[in-house]
C-alpha cells in the first residue's frame, strides 16, 4: 500500500506526527518492532499508524510512542491535546440529508450521529484505545515478580568494541508460584552490528518472596559507536511465556571506541 501523502492530512495532524517522526529520529530510528517491545502494551502496527494514519491516535497510544523514544510525556500530552482540539475545530459540519417514507420524514445525518455515538459509548471507554487488547493473564495463576537492581553493568555504561561482559540482574519472585524450570529469552531480533548473546538464559528455581540472580554474557559488536538494548521476558522450557503483563527487563549499553 502507498504511504499516505502528507497532504491528505489535517495541516494539524500533520505537523504533530512529523514531530513524533522526528523524536524517533532523535531517539535513534528505532523500529516499530523494538519500540512496541520497549512498550509492552501496544503492537508495532499500531505504533506506526500513530505516524503514518489518516487520524489522530488515542493518547494512550501515543503515550507508548513517547516512551518508547524516551519523549516527554507531559509535553506531548499537551501537544496531543492541542492538535485534537484544533482538528475538533477544523471539522466540516455534516451536510443535512433527509430520508423519505410515506409515513415520516427523519435527518440521516442526524440518525447517524446518534448510532456512532451509541457504537463509541458501548464499544470505546475512553480508558482503553481500540487497538489495545487486555493483556493476558500468567498462565498459573498468583504468578508474579519484581525487578530489583542491576547488579552488573548499570544502564548506559560504555564498553569497548569487541569486548565480552557479564551483565546480572536481580529479581524477586513476589507471587505464590514456585519458579522451575524458567528462562529469560531475549525478545528482540539480532540486527547486524548488535550486541551478541545467547538466545535464552536459565533462571535458578525460585521460592516465592525469594531474590534470584540471573546472568547473561554479552559480546559487544566489533564497530562504533553502537547503541545496544537488549530485552528480555521469563519463559519456560517450551519457549511460552509466563508473566506477559510485565514489562521485560533489558540490559544498555553504549559502545565507544
């Protein structure tokens, strides 16, 4: 499908989704596919729509945008809400047309008005975008955990090129499910120049309240300046995951010469 033109847009939506192109240019480009795993909330589809669309987005969407490009929020929720209220203004009034029957005379505009008004009230509470789906539950129920610390490698720590690290974090198993048999796998697909690791690393089984140490090795890619993030969700021996409304845990690092 083409890219909608920028024309066919509101001048107001447009000059606010050229401002969220342009946060995620100053964050560094990063996918749609990384941006919705950063988030955890929303789908890459519906991130891209939020800059590519016919229509202004949910706040709530947008808000996942920004943080995914480590934005403002407060300034693009005043941002978000100027522009609705400028495109609320910009509306053409809808043209009156009449449906006729024998008996009664009745404005459809009017008729219409009232069954989307029906459709938004029963189907769109205004705590949940559309396209955001209820995040499922764990698969065993009272499943549950905490991020601690960083116990290695503190976010942002600059590492040379080619060089091997050992990253370790701390979590807490706060539900009343027993941890065995878990994984953390990384979420997010190995671009070129990234950092490298294994696939999925062993989590020690777990009492519940109890603090475990998870550990990963990491080689840092042979080229700079790189900007890695790496995410990771806890799993099980099956590859399914067990707590998806969490939002992962990741390791950043900066790769300088």
């Amino acid at each position: 499908m083409p890219r909608l033109e920028a024309e066919e847009r509101a001048p107001a939506l447009e000059e606010f989704m050229a401002g969220l192109r342009e946060l995620r240019a100053r964050a560094g480009e990063p996918s749609f596919r990384r941006m919705a795993s950063k988030s955890g909330a929303v789908s890459h589809a519906t991130l891209h729509l939020t800059v590519t669309g016919r229509r202004l987005q949910p706040w709530e969407t947008v808000r996942e945008f920004v943080r995914a490009c480590d934005g403002d929020e407060d300034e693009w929720h005043g941002r978000w809400s100027a522009t609705q209220l400028a495109l609320a203004e910009d509306a053409p009034a809808p043209a009156t047309a009449w449906w006729r029957s024998k008996r009664v005379l009745v404005p459809v505009a009017a008729a219409l008005a009232v069954a989307v008004a029906i459709v938004v009230v029963t189907f769109l509470p205004r705590e949940q975008p559309a396209e955001t789906a209820e995040p499922a539950g764990p698969p065993y129920p009272g499943d549950s955990s905490r991020f601690v610390a960083d116990v290695t490698i503190p976010d942002d720590t600059v590492v040379k090129p080619g060089t091997q690290f050992v990253k370790v974090w701390e979590i807490q198993n706060t539900g009343t499910v027993e941890w065995r048999g878990r994984y953390l796998k990384r979420t997010d697909p190995v671009d070129a120049g990234d950092c490298r690791t294994p696939e999925r690393i062993p989590v020690n089984d777990t009492a519940p309240r109890q603090h475990v140490q998870v550990t990963v090795t990491v080689s840092a890619p042979p080229t700079a300046p790189v900007d890695c993030r790496v995410y990771w969700k806890m799993v099980d021996e099956a590859d399914r995951e067990l707590l998806p409304s969490r939002q992962p845990i990741f390791f950043s690092v900066l790769v300088r010469p």
